[in-house]
C-alpha cells in the first residue's frame, strides 16, 4: 500500500515538473520571438541577406525536378517547361461562348432600334 502511495506522490511530481518545463519553455519561446523582433527592428535592411536565402530555399524546394509523359520520367528544364505549357495551353484556350442550336421561343427579341438605344 504505502509503495502504491508513493508511485502516486512520484507520478503526480513528475507530471508537476512535465508541467513546470513545457511552461519554461513556452516562455522561451516567446522571449526568442521578441529577441527576433528587437533584431530585425534595429537591423532592418541590413537583414535582408538572410530573408533571401530563406527565399532561395524556399524557390530550390519548389523546383520541378522532372514530370512523367507518357509514362517516362523526364528531367531536362526545356522539356519541363513544354510538358507544362502544353498541359496549361490545353487547360485555357479561348472561350468561344456557348453556342446554342436553335433559339428559344419564349424570350421576346428587341428590336435593331431598341438595342441601338441601350
């Protein structure tokens, strides 16, 4: 009984200190986003090195490295960049409107003059 007492008073502290470190470092955080803040407010432009190389990162992760046609992996920039024309060109080609086979009866026709008149 008193070994079942004492794993509790253990678990219970140990969940006291789980608790007490998740809120340090909460806190930490916060101070770190601050900091940054404070940094970048004082550095200003001269911080942009680093804002760029995020940005290049972020362009190299983003990079089509190759696309399957017709089933075969295809990896040259050129023939890339003609899969995804071809791709988007067939996607949006002009809209011709929709063109109806006969005209409907139960709309009235305005006039030549009436239409001028709009």
């Amino acid at each position: 009984m008193i070994l079942i007492l004492a794993l509790i008073v253990v678990i219970c502290l140990l969940n006291y200190v789980l608790g007490s470190l998740a809120s340090i470092e909460s806190q930490e955080v916060s101070n770190l986003v601050q900091k940054a803040k404070v940094k970048w407010s004082i550095e200003g432009d001269e911080n942009t090195g680093f804002f760029h190389g995020m940005l290049k990162k972020r362009k190299r992760q983003m990079l089509v490295r190759g696309v399957s046609v017709n089933g075969d992996w295809v990896m040259d920039p050129m023939a890339i960049k003609k899969e995804f024309f071809e791709f988007y060109s067939s996607k949006f080609q002009a809209f011709n409107g929709i063109q109806m086979a006969e005209r409907s009866n139960r709309f009235s026709s305005i006039t030549l003059e009436k239409a001028l008149r709009l």
